[in-house]
C-alpha cells in the first residue's frame, strides 16, 4: 500500500520547533516532499544553519516517519534559509536579512572582541555575514581582521567591503591613516556612518554584526534609528560598576523598540596560561545578575584569555584560530543562541529565558 501524503504530513504536524513553538509543517519548514511507494523522502528547512536544535529536530522528524502505516524506508534531509524581518520599502539594506547590534553602557569591556568573533562564529556555521565597524572614535576591527588594504570602488558609486575570515567588513579604519584622529564633530560623524551603510556594496547577507561605539551618544542612536535591526546583544564585564552601564544601554535601545536579544559577560575569569586555574579578578555575576534584574536571557560568559587578546592583536580572531579550544566553543555557541534569538524575533515570539553555562 502506498504511503499517503496527508499521513506524512499529519505525523510531521507532531514535530515541534521548540524556538518558534509550532511545528514544522504550520512553520512551512516542510519542503521537497516525495513518496515513491514505501519511500519517503522530504527536506527540513531550519531559519538559520546555527540552530542549535538541528539534531533533535531531525531525530524527531525520524521518530515519527517510522510510525506512519506503510512506511519501509525514509529520508530526512536538514537544510536553512534565514528568514528576514518584515520587509520595508525604504529599507537601508534590502539585501541584508538582519541587523544585530553589539552594544556596551562603556567602554572597556572587549565589545568589539564579541562582535568580531560572534560574525565569524555564525559565518563558520554556515551563514553569509558582513560586519561593520561603526566605532568612529576606536576602530579596532582593522587590526582585529589583519586587514592593511583601502576599499575600492568598482562601479564609482558603491565600495566595495573587505574580506576576512570568511565575513564581509567595513570600517572607517580602513579609509583614514592609522595614526589619523578623527576630530569630528556629531553631524560629520553620522553623515560619514551612513554612508558606510548605504554606499556599501554588502550583498545578500544573512545577518549584518553592528559593532556600536560605547554608550548612548549619536553613532549608537543613529545607527539604532536608521537600521531597522532584529535585536541588540548587550557586553558586560562581571562587577557590579558595569551594572548600571548596561541598564542605561538597555534603557536607550527600549525607547528605540529594539529587542535585547541578551548579555554576554566578557573577562567573566582570568585563566592562567600556566596551570589552567581561574581566577575572578573582576569579580563575579555581574552579567548575570544583570540579566536577571533586566529579564532577559543571559546568553553566557567568555573567559580573560591569552589566546583571545592574541587572536585579536595577531588579526585572527579566536573563533578562526582556536575552534576548538575552550574560548572558540564559547563564541560558537553564543553564536547560535543570538542566531535562535533572531529566529525567535522574526517569527513573533516570546524568547524563553536560557542560559549558557560558563566553561
């Protein structure tokens, strides 16, 4: 007897994405369906290839073919497409499915480390990622990607972004000599930011990282304004004089309606190059008590590394050099949070509180 597809489809309907809280055919994550007698075979298309839910939602899918009458043998592909937010005629970037912003109520706390290596982190899952330096003031993503070179233009109209690691980047680092000071004044300063987003040439991307200057002044509320953006993830260091920096962050990116997709707490621990131990020479939780007044998720800490502020000086970011090392797995897996995060959003959901624990 052959298998028929409204009971295929009625044993998919029992396989929830637990992010989105539906399953996977009201999802429309259910393609490429085809029945040849006994056979099934079918496609699970995932919102972002750094779904950290992907073997589960594939084992599931698994259980339930083998429970529908008829079926002797099957096939369960797993493939993504991110899904953008809600179209815009007078989008910025039509090309860029989503804008996720890096912030900090200070500077200090290894914000741009975290918007580096989260980009590259979601470009090694598999995602196509610019990032933008938008920190006028303290460009640091030139010498965190090792980039020396200026960007051209090919038409005379749009540059053209640099590459590295696998992700598209653009900063003003890479326009002014290195010694070069930028005495600007606000106007100046977010005439020349937008145009480093609107006459960029960035392609299709999945997600575009904003790594914003410290604090609420013009650049964060101008780049927070202009850009319709999926969501802010929030750098803190762990003592308690960071809290209030992080609130006030919060507070500004609330009035702007964008969601905090969560905090990270960076230099969670100093960890001895010698013997291993960790030590809290900042103190401890503030990212997480943080997140607990705030209510919203904690998405994890990264350790005070050698190999971090190596990878960074050397312009080869952590996540590049050291995968699979203690901190490479940390940025990885925050990579993947902030990923469901944007999934989570873009769908109309309530984001369940998680948390990464530290490693």
């Amino acid at each position: 007897m052959s298998v028929q597809e409204r009971d295929v489809l009625a044993a998919m309907s029992t396989v929830m994405d637990p992010d989105l809280n539906m399953d996977v055919v009201k999802a429309g994550m259910v393609k490429d369906l085809k029945i040849e007698g006994g056979f099934v075979k079918l496609r699970i298309e995932l919102t972002t290839p750094a779904c950290p839910l992907k073997e589960k939602i594939k084992g599931d899918a698994e259980a339930a073919l083998q429970k529908v009458t008829g079926v002797e043998k099957f096939e369960v592909e797993m493939s993504s497409r991110v899904r953008a937010q809600a179209p815009s005629k007078d989008a910025l970037l039509p090309g860029v499915k989503n804008v996720v912003l890096v912030g900090a109520g200070k500077g200090g706390v290894g914000k741009s480390t975290v918007a580096i290596n989260l980009a590259c982190a979601l470009a090694r899952h598999g995602a196509t990622v610019g990032l933008l330096d938008a920190d006028f003031y303290g460009p640091s993503i030139p010498v965190m990607t090792g980039l020396k070179k200026k960007p051209v233009s090919r038409d005379g109209k749009l540059l053209e972004p640099l590459e590295a690691h696998g992700i598209k980047v653009m900063s003003i680092g890479f326009l002014i000599e290195a010694d070069q000071a930028l005495i600007w004044r606000g106007p100046m300063l977010q005439g020349a930011l937008m145009q480093l987003v609107r006459d960029v040439n960035w392609g299709e991307l999945d997600y575009l990282v904003v790594d914003l200057p410290p604090g609420t002044g013009d650049i964060p509320l101008t780049v927070a304004q202009q850009l319709k953006s999926s969501g802010a993830v929030l750098v803190t260091t762990p003592q308690d004089v960071a809290l209030a920096d992080v609130i006030r962050a919060k507070q500004m990116f609330d009035k702007l309606s964008i969601p905090i997709l969560g905090i990270i707490e960076n230099m969670s621990q100093f960890i001895c190059p010698h013997c291993g131990k960790g030590t809290h020479i900042f103190d401890t939780g503030g990212g997480r008590k943080a997140a607990e007044m705030m209510e919203i998720s904690f998405l994890g800490e990264i350790p005070l590394e050698l190999s971090i502020r190596q990878g960074g000086d050397r312009g080869l970011p952590v996540v590049v050099g050291h995968p699979e090392g203690v901190e490479g797995k940390s940025f990885m897996e925050l990579a993947q949070k902030v990923a469901q995060r944007v999934s989570i959003e873009n769908a109309g959901r309530k984001a369940p509180s998680v948390t990464i624990q530290s490693a």
